[in-house]
C-alpha cells in the first residue's frame, strides 16, 4: 500500500512502506536518470551497481531514485538552495533599466520592411535626407534599483558592415547629442532629442556580403559597471527626379557566320517600379536554337583593389522565345521591374561597395549551349 508524502508540490515523490519489523520509510524520486546520480553524488551518497539497477524502473518513463527520509531532508535543502542561487543569478543578469525610443511622427510616418540579422522582417520609420529626426528616450529603472551613470547621450549613426569582417562597423554619418550630466536615475525619466536635417545621402541597403543602415544609439555610461546601450533602427529611401536625358540601347551581337541578333530597349535608365520595353530582331540565324530568356542580374562589388569581391545574384529570368526562330522574326519585350526586390544602383559608396543591374539575354540551342 502506498500514499502520498507531505513534501513540496514542486518534487514528486512516493513513500514506501516496508514490512513493519524493518520499517523504513524512502522516497522515490522521479526525473532524468542523469540528474538523479548527479544529486546523490554531490550530496555524498552511494549507489551500488545493483541498487542502480533495481530502482532504475519508471513511471511516465522517467527514471527514479529511492532515498531514505533523513536523505531527503537533505535533498530538500539543496533544491532549495539550488533554486535560490538561481533566482540569484538571473537577478543579477537583468538591466539596470529599461530603454524605449519613440520618434515624434512614429503614429503618422510611413513605415519600410528592414530585414534583421536573423531573417526576420521588421517595420520601421522611413525617412529622407534633409529631414528632422526628433522623439523622446524613456529611461525606467528596474524595480527597487537605482542607476548611477557618468552621462547619458544619443548618437545617430550611418554604418557600413561588411559580412566578411562582421562587427565592425565604418561610420560614415556620426551625430551625437548629450542627454543627461553624470547622476542618478531613481524612477522613469524621459529626455526628448532632435537632429535637424541631417544629411544622409546614401539608401538603406541589405545584400549578400554588405549592409548599409541608419540607427539610433542611446547609451547610458557607467564606467566600471558596464554601460547599457539600446538600438532603434530606421530606413532611409531618397528619390530623384526623372533624368532629362534617357538614351535608348541599340546594340548588334552574334557567332560570325552563324547568329546575328540586335536588340533594343527604350531606354537606359528606369525606376524601381519601371517597365523595361524592346525588341530583338534575327538578322541572320544559321544555328537551331531551343529558347531565349531574358534576366535580370545584380553584381555587387566589395572591397578594393586585391581584395575586391564580386556576387553576381539572378533576381529574375523571363522567357521571351520558346523554340526555333527564323530570319528577319522580331520578338517583342515587356518586362515590369515592380514585382522584383530591386534597389537603386550605388557607385562606389564610402570607397566600400557598387551595386550595379544588368539585362543579360540568354539564347539555349538544341544541344543545352549557352
């Protein structure tokens, strides 16, 4: 016959009762067989091989353990204390305070898709060059704290953050405004700041082996304690108007003897949400082609000189021709550029990086040649 044992609801236990003549009462203790041992161990207590073997049965598939009373008295006052010096430490891990950044307009602004370290997809204010960048920081000591701190500032930073040197960034934007002389914050406090026009003249920019952001950095110094910093990221877009010149490209290309195609788009230059019109025309076709597609690609350049790496990235491919053309035949092109997640072209930015876009027409024969 079994009942229950008056211990904490947080352990699980049974007592057992022997025959009265040997009476002694034990408690089972249920868990992770590693864990079981590792207490018995750190408390000093020894397990035979056979003990281990006759106890290690289960209920709901954990293993158990069997201790006698005065054990488990004991083995009560080190889960407890385990349980305190846990408490403890993850106390002693939590911020000082808490820090909100909030922008002025952040109810009426339009906000921009950022993509994050991780993967994920975030929303975030969207501002141009020129433009007032004002809001307020909300500093809120943790519960029955105090921060004592050596000064409070705001700095908002243009960054470039090459993937192959991670974490270290190259500013070239750096505003700093000073919230607080060195003193103590005893309950919530907020400091309003502003940059006014503030001149960013390069885009957001997310690639494969760079990026291009616009943050704010509020930092409480602290000397030896460590400082505490909080981040609040915003994009930046910035248009131009349309080009008064906008050259149309003709151009003539071929295999001597054997393939001679021209083609022509409308223009050289297009916005984001653009629609890219031609024409190809076979001047001379002596080879059996299968198909032609039409991509478009982005080469994105880093570093300089010797270290210069290129990723050349297909961002889409349109099939104009579906099987053998003939001479004299004309194919048409409309491709809309807005379904696709392009950026402006970027020339040589801060000396680190170009962001280029090319139209690359491929032609397939019969035998898979491109």
């Amino acid at each position: 016959m079994k009942r229950k044992s008056k211990v904490d609801p947080g352990v699980e236990g049974l007592i057992q009762n022997t025959p009265r003549k040997s009476y002694r009462p034990q408690f089972m203790c249920y868990g992770p067989w590693p864990d079981a041992l590792m207490i018995r161990r750190r408390m000093g207590l020894k397990l035979p091989d056979s003990d281990f073997h006759a106890t290690r049965q289960s209920v709901h598939n954990l293993p158990r353990l069997t201790f006698s009373l005065s054990e488990f008295r004991a083995l009560r006052v080190e889960i407890e204390l385990i349980v305190i010096s846990m408490n403890y430490i993850l106390g002693a891990f939590k911020p000082a305070c808490n820090i909100s950044i909030t922008f002025a307009d952040a109810k009426t602004r339009k906000q921009a898709p950022l993509k994050k370290e991780n993967g994920q997809t975030i929303l975030v204010p969207l501002f141009q060059s020129q433009e007032n960048i004002a809001g307020k920081i909300c500093l809120e000591p943790s519960q029955g704290k105090k921060v004592e701190h050596n000064g409070i500032k705001i700095e908002l930073l243009g960054q470039i953050e090459m993937y192959f040197d991670r974490g270290n960034f190259y500013d070239f934007t750096s505003l700093v405004r000073e919230l607080d002389v060195p003193g103590e914050v005893y309950e919530k406090k907020t400091y309003p700041f502003e940059f006014s026009t503030v001149e960013m003249m390069y885009e957001t920019y997310n690639g494969a082996n760079v990026r291009l952001r616009y943050v704010l950095k509020v930092t409480i110094n602290r000397g030896y304690a460590g400082s505490i910093v909080e981040y609040q990221d915003f994009v930046v877009h910035n248009y131009t108007p349309a080009p008064d010149i906008n050259n149309s490209i003709k151009m003539e290309v071929g295999i001597e003897d054997c393939l001679h195609i021209e083609f022509e788009y409308n223009k050289s230059k297009y916005d984001l949400k653009d629609v890219i019109i031609g024409k190809i025309y076979f001047l001379l076709v002596r080879i059996k082609l299968k198909n032609m597609d039409l991509e478009i690609r982005r080469r994105e350049s880093t570093g300089s000189g010797a270290n210069t790496h290129v990723e050349t990235e297909t961002l889409a491919k349109f099939e104009l021709m579906d099987g053998a053309p003939v001479r004299g035949e004309s194919i048409p092109i409309r491709l809309f550029l807005s379904p696709y997640e392009l950026t402006p072209t970027h020339r040589n930015i801060n000396n680190k990086f170009s962001v280029k876009y090319y139209l690359n027409l491929v032609l397939v024969d019969e035998e898979d040649r491109r």
